[in-house]
C-alpha cells in the first residue's frame, strides 16, 4: 500500500454495495415475517431495525473509512459489531421468527461453543498479524466484520434470548458468560495498551497530519476495548440481574446443577414440591436436616 496525505475527514458514506444489500433483504425478509407472524410484538420489530441501523453506521459512512486509518476507530467499530448490534438482534428474537431449529444450531448457540467462537474472534483479529492483513484487504476487512456480528451473537443469544432453541441456561449461567467475555476483553485490552511497538504497520500508509500517532491511537484502541468493553458488559450484567430478581422464582433460580446441590443439603429426601425458599417450608427443611444430623451424631 502506497503512502498518501490525508488532510480532511471523511464526509462521505462509503458502505461497501454488498453489505448494503445484505442489511436490506435482512430488513425486508424481518418485516414481511413479523407481518405473517401477527401479531408479532412491535417492541421486537423496534429492536431489529435498531440493530441494522446501528450495523449500517458501524459498516458504513465515517466509521467505516476511518476504521481503516485509526486502529481506535476500528476498535469503536468492533464494539458495535460484537456488542451493541447484536444484543438488539437477540432482544429481536430472529430465530424464533423464523422458527429455526436443529442440531447444528443448537451446538452453535451452546454458551461454551459460543464462548470459544467469541475468544477466538477477538484474540485472533487483534493479538495475531489478522488485523494487519485486514487494513490492506478489503475482503478480509469484510469478513472481520461478518465475524464480530456472528460471533457476538451467539455469545448473547443464551445470556438475552430466548428464542427456543434451547432450554434458557440459569440466570448465575449468563452473569458467568458475561463474566468470562470480560475477561477476555480486559485482557486483549490491556495486551494492546501496554505494547511497547505497534503491530499493525498498514495504519502508518496512511500519512495524517491530525490526530494520534501510531503507537498512542494503538494504546487508545486498547483502552476502548478494556473499559468500553467492560461497561458495555457490565450494562447487559444489570438487565440479567434486573430479570433474575423479577423472574417467577425471585432471584433464586440457581440452574438445575446448583438448584439440586441446594436442595440436597439443606432439604434431604424432601419431596421435590416443596418449596424451600418459603419461610416455613425452608424452617421446616433445616430443622428435619439438624434431625438426620443428631442422629447419625448419636449413631
């Protein structure tokens, strides 16, 4: 790539043709499919077309062309790819939509495969030479972008959704995935701003005279994926606590693991209806506990 002076902002929206189409079928095929499903609940109508706008400025105009000349932009980009894009898509429930079932997808919206998927995404396009590979071909910047919406959401379909494609994991499940998904976050963030070299030389093609210099805009970069990552993450962290405190059992759905745990030291052999988080049923279940204990003690 031949060095050349950039004096000006882009102004102009520079969306590439293919993923312009690619949004409008999405948006049309969304729109004709609710109209067939009605009624279909308008609030997940609303949140689909926020998540295509929300792809389109990510894809397209200013974000877009300086992703490719500023690797803190480009990072601004990821985030809305990977996160914010697809949370909206989730809350839309596509899949339900469609009614799309099967084993392949199942495997593929598991919170472990999906959790790997997402690891892999993000260390690979950052912490490896994708990255410097991606600023020089076009394609592959495309497909980077394809990687971030997929792989974001499938690791936010168990911790938002619930479109039936699976049984909906326990809520302590999603506050672990986001937990983990932090992580990685936090630490691909802090990788890239402690590098003491950048190791994306394609962003110095382009001669700027205005804003950062390299290494700084690479630490600026890693600084907007640890901490917006982190909030962003910590934002979808409230709206599940704020779901698992409202949900039917109160905030105390644990998962069928934990539940069970639960149930066996402080209930024993009591009948699986009774309720233990009732104040009496739950005396009555440690009380018969204290019982079984004195007399084994005794024994």
């Amino acid at each position: 790539m031949a060095p050349f002076t950039w004096h000006t902002p882009v102004t102009s929206w520079a969306m590439p043709i293919p993923a312009a189409v690619v949004l409008a079928v999405a948006t049309l095929g969304y729109l004709w499919l609710a109209h067939r499903r009605s009624p279909w609940p308008r609030a997940r109508t609303a949140w689909f077309l926020a998540g295509i706008v929300v792809t389109a400025l990510a894809m397209g105009g200013g974000v877009n062309a300086y992703a490719g000349v500023l690797f803190s932009m480009h990072m601004i980009q990821h985030l809305l790819l990977i996160m914010v894009a697809p949370a909206f898509f989730v809350l839309a429930q596509p899949l339900r939509l469609l009614g799309a079932d099967g084993r392949a997808l199942r495997v593929a919206t598991h919170p472990a495969a999906a959790f790997v998927l997402y690891t892999a995404v993000v260390v690979g396009t950052h912490l490896t030479p994708f990255q410097q590979s991606a600023v020089t071909q076009h394609w592959l910047h495309g497909l980077e972008e394809v990687l971030y919406l997929v792989s974001g959401y499938l690791l936010l379909v168990p911790v938002l959704g619930e479109d039936g494609v699976r049984r909906p994991p326990s809520h302590l499940l999603r506050l672990t995935i986001l937990l983990a998904g932090m992580m990685v976050d936090t630490i691909v963030g802090l990788t890239l701003l402690l590098t003491s070299h950048n190791p994306f030389p394609a962003y110095g093609a382009t001669v700027r005279d205005w804003g950062p210099g390299l290494l700084d805009d690479l630490h600026q970069g890693g600084a907007i994926m640890w901490v917006g990552g982190d909030v962003l993450m910590a934002a979808l962290a409230i709206v599940v606590i704020t779901r698992w405190v409202n949900s039917p059992g109160g905030g105390n759905d644990l998962g069928p693991w934990l539940e069970a745990a639960r149930r066996s030291a402080v209930g024993g052999g009591l009948d699986s209806g009774v309720d233990i988080d009732d104040d009496e049923e739950a005396l009555r279940a440690y009380n018969a506990m204290l019982s079984r204990l004195e007399g084994r003690d005794r024994t």
